[in-house]
C-alpha cells in the first residue's frame, strides 16, 4: 500500500532550527510524490487531533516528542514517527515545562522511533525494547549546499560555526542562586554546580553522556551536602526544570567551544566565529565574532571559503558537517569518546579522504600539520561533497522514512 500523504507536526513559535528541518524534509517528500500538510503543535491537543482527523495523513512526523508525551492529540490508529535530536522535550507553548526524555514515564508509543546519535546517550535503556527503533541523520539541500567552482578557500582560515552559552557571571543572579538541594541549613546553589561542571569535571559534550552528567551532579551533591543523593532522586526532582537543562546540555558546551577557539588560534590560525550573540560575552573571542547568519547561503559560502571549518560533538553525522561538506568545504571533525563506526560518520566517509579527525587535546598539533597542504584539503573537500551529493540529501532521508515506515506498516498488518 503507497503512502500518499504525510502530516508534518511543528511548533511553529518555538525552534526555528527544527521548522526549517521540517521544511527541508516537507520538499523531499514533495519530491518523491508524497504530498504533506502542516499541523501546528502549539495548538490544544484536541485540536491537533481534529485536524489530523480531518486530514488522515498515512502517518505523522514529529520532531523531539513520541505520541505517548501528547497522548490526546492523535486520532486512535494513526502511526506517529518520532525523531529525537535531544535528550529534553522542549514545550510547545509557553506554559508547558521542558521535559527529560528518558525520565518520562509517557515516552513512546511511536510506530517508529528515530534518534539522531546513539540513542543510549541520551540515557535510553529499557526503552529501546518497546516499538521499532532506528537512527537518522539530517541531509542537505543539493539547491543551496552544492561546490561552487570559482569560489576557493582562503588559506588557513578557520572558521568555527555553532552556539555557547552565556558566561556565569552574566546570567540572572535569581538564577545563579537558585537552590538545588539542602541539607542542615546547608544550601547547593545552581552557580557552585555549573563551576564545578565547568572548572573542575570540564565537563564535554565529547565525552560524558546524559546520565554520566546526571551521576556526576548526583555524586557531587551528596558530597557536598553529606548526604545519599541517587542520579535517579535527581532526575525524579528536576527533570522538569530549566536548571537541570543548563547544567547537562549547556555547561558542557563551554569548554569544547573555547579549546576549539583556542586551539586553532594557537596553530596560528585566522579564526572567525559565527553564532549567537552571547559569543559577545566572552571578551577574549570577541575580535574574532563575525555574528549570527540568518541564511543558510551564507553559511554554505563561509564553508566554501574556509580551510579550516571545524566541528566537534557528540557525533559525526551533524548538520554542520554535512552541510559544509556539500558545499564543498573541507571539514576537520572531532567526536570525543563516541565514535560510532556502525551509525556514525566512520559508517559513511573516510577518515583522511572526506574529513580530517581530530583529537581535542591535541586538536592544535592537528591543525598546524595541515596547514600550507591547501590542495590535499581541497581534494578532501570535492571528494566529501560528492559523496554527500550521492548519498546524504534530504531526498536520500525521505525515502529512507518511507521505507522504513512502509516495512513498519507491513509488519502491524501481518500480525494483525
């Protein structure tokens, strides 16, 4: 049985980030001949779920939500593909409060679950039995994330594209002196554990997983307090809380993004730096702040013009790697401890013919041994950028969800 029709469930308000996903993956489906409608998740969930009667798509994607976490919005029946791209559920109106993914006792339901990296990362563990499950990566766009011939990257030049966070000192003081956990008049505040995260775990998305973090914090709050503090006690009491969020998935962004500035300065790179504003608070990096590009062309023609475009994270497969490499810019990647090479990009590219890797502590001896090897980084670049071209569009995603959703579908219907 073909799928005809898709219903794509978005917060439009919400994650810009994830719309524009949703819009990329929305043309591929188009591409191949499957029509989709919008449904908009901050709506009431009853009337999410009168709209998706009203349509009766062949099934709903959603991003970072599994039907389960929105039980009243879907219609009894409907197959619901959920893709997970981050350890919390982010609300989808302002009165909602974020939630922890693998805390949450209403997680599942999906026909189909889709993670973005190793599922287990994110703190997955007996719900990797319940429901079929399977990884995705994001794609490119061929339109806009293609080599242009007449444009060459500048000699060591580097560029590092991606957010931080604010420094502490310039955060809210209500926030800072929010109180965790106390024991005998004795009070944990929020800012102790972010600087003891920071400054003496150094804590990194490259190495510590979710429920690592969670350990971390829990072992750390016992000691300070005297007491016996579980990671489960700390997860029941503030897997709801915007505090927890900032200490597990933004203080560890922190130090990766500094050691990578500083590293490629210190191999005597020219940087430049595009993000968020809150790279501004932080001095030191502020001359090489070029600011926050709005356009995806823009960014693919700083890829373009970058020797030395670098990435580092929990895994290969990000966006920002894919998208540089169809660009035709050559790509330095660092994952840290999780180097997948069933899912991740070992899986898909070469080492040394389509990226260069590299290790954090010695990202800066990485950089200096190719800088002046200009031809061998452009030929790194045209060969990553046509296996993307060949393999990784968002039109290669599409069909993957298809098949997978139409095998997801075959299987319910012999067992039936």
């Amino acid at each position: 049985m073909p799928i005809n029709n898709i219903a794509l469930l978005v917060s439009f308000s919400r994650n810009g980030y994830l719309f524009n996903i949703m819009r990329a993956l929305a043309q591929a489906f188009q591409d191949e001949g499957v029509e989709t409608q919008w449904v908009d998740a901050g709506q009431a969930p009853e009337e999410v779920k009168a709209q998706l009667e009203a349509l009766k798509p062949d099934f709903v994607f959603e991003i970072n939500r599994t039907r389960g976490q929105t039980p009243d919005a879907f219609p009894e029946g409907m197959l619901h593909v959920a893709w997970i791209q981050d350890g919390w559920r982010e609300p989808n109106k302002q009165e909602e409060l974020p939630q922890l993914h693998y805390s949450d006792p209403r997680f599942g339901g999906s026909a189909l679950i889709y993670t973005l990296v190793d599922p287990t990362y994110f703190g997955f563990s007996h719900h990797l039995t319940q429901g079929v499950w399977g990884r995705l990566h994001t794609g490119i766009d061929p339109r806009v994330h293609h080599v242009k011939p007449e444009v060459k990257a500048e000699p060591g030049r580097a560029a590092i594209c991606g957010h931080i966070p604010m420094p502490l000192h310039v955060m809210n003081m209500e926030s800072l002196q929010h109180v965790m956990a106390w024991n005998n008049g004795r009070k944990l505040h929020f800012d102790y554990m972010a600087n003891f995260l920071l400054n003496k775990v150094k804590a990194s998305i490259c190495q510590l997983s979710f429920p690592q973090l969670h350990q971390i914090i829990a072992d750390e709050t016992s000691r300070y307090l005297g007491i016996d503090f579980t990671a489960a006690d700390l997860v029941g009491e503030m897997d709801q809380t915007p505090f927890l969020q900032l200490l597990d998935t933004e203080m560890p962004r922190v130090n990766d993004r500094l050691a990578l500035a500083n590293a490629t300065l210190a191999a005597g790179l020219s940087l430049q730096i595009y993000g968020t504003s809150f790279w501004r608070y932080w001095p030191t990096y502020l001359p090489y702040y070029q600011g926050n590009l709005r356009w995806a062309s823009e960014l693919a023609d700083v890829y373009r013009r970058t020797s030395f475009n670098v990435h580092n994270g929990c895994f290969g497969m990000h966006s920002r790697v894919l998208e540089c490499m169809g660009s035709g810019g050559s790509i330095f990647v660092c994952t840290g401890r999780f180097d997948d090479p069933e899912y991740d990009i070992r899986r898909h590219f070469t080492p040394g013919e389509h990226y260069v890797p590299f290790d954090m502590e010695t990202a800066a001896e990485t950089f200096s041994e190719w800088r002046g090897r200009d031809a061998a980084l452009r030929d790194i670049a045209m060969n990553a950028a046509e296996q993307t071209r060949q393999h990784h569009t968002w039109r290669h995603r599409a069909q993957q969800i298809l098949a997978d959703v139409s095998a997801v579908r075959d299987t319910r219907i012999e067992s039936a």
